[in-house]
C-alpha cells in the first residue's frame, strides 16, 4: 500500500512542476512544434554513412549586431557543418532534403576540398516552413 501511495505522491508532483512550467513551455512552442521534431528525427535517420557532422544547431542563435543585445534566434533552421569525402554523396543527400515535406529551402553555404578531417569542409542551411 506505500508503494502505491508513494507513486501518488510521485505523480502530483509532476503534475504540481508542470502547472507551475506551463506557460514557460508554452511560451517555447514545445506544444507545437512536433513537425520541427520529426524533420530532425528524418534528417538524422536519412544521413548517410559516408557523411560525418561536426555541428547541428536547431534554430541557431542570429548575429548579435551589439554585445548588450537581445539574443534571438533562427526558428525553423537548421544550420549542418559535416565533413564528407565524395562530392556526389553530399549533392544527393541535398536533393534528398529537398525532397522532404516541411522544407523551404536547402543552401549549400560552403564546399571546400579538406584533406584532413580536422574541420568541417561543408555548411548547409535548411528552412522549415
């Protein structure tokens, strides 16, 4: 019978921690924003292997015009820094992306040939609508 009365202890405190952060959460959108979520589980599931990533920002922050400024961010981004070997892979990775529902606009900002795999030697931004 504790144990019972313990996972009813349990429980009302959650609910208690999520009434008190419900407007915080929705605030942050995190109610709405499952599409954003399922293209990033896509993105991941659908990377091929020859393709390694350095960096993957959702909704990365904008450049700050001052110091003391506001930080805002991109929502609806996602900024990929990787490293892949073979040209051609990236190219169809890309027009895979494309493809997905939910995308706008997939821009290859950067391309360069790295011998080592020291730094990333591609910068893809993509648009979610």
């Amino acid at each position: 019978m504790s144990q019972l009365q313990n996972k009813r202890t349990e429980i009302s405190q959650v609910l208690e921690k999520y009434e008190k952060n419900k407007t915080l959460i929705e605030k942050a959108a995190l109610e709405e924003d499952v599409h954003f979520a399922k293209f990033c589980d896509n993105l991941a599931a659908q990377l091929p292997a020859e393709i390694n990533l350095h960096e993957l920002n959702l909704n990365p922050l904008k450049e700050q015009d001052r110091k003391d400024s506001i930080v805002t961010t991109e929502n609806g981004v996602v900024a990929i820094k990787g490293y892949c070997k073979k040209s051609l892979i990236l190219n169809e990775w890309i027009a895979l992306l494309k493809k997905q529902s939910g995308v706008m606009e997939v821009s290859l900002e950067k391309y360069s040939y790295v011998e080592e795999m020291q730094k990333p030697n591609f910068e893809i931004t993509i648009h979610t609508k």
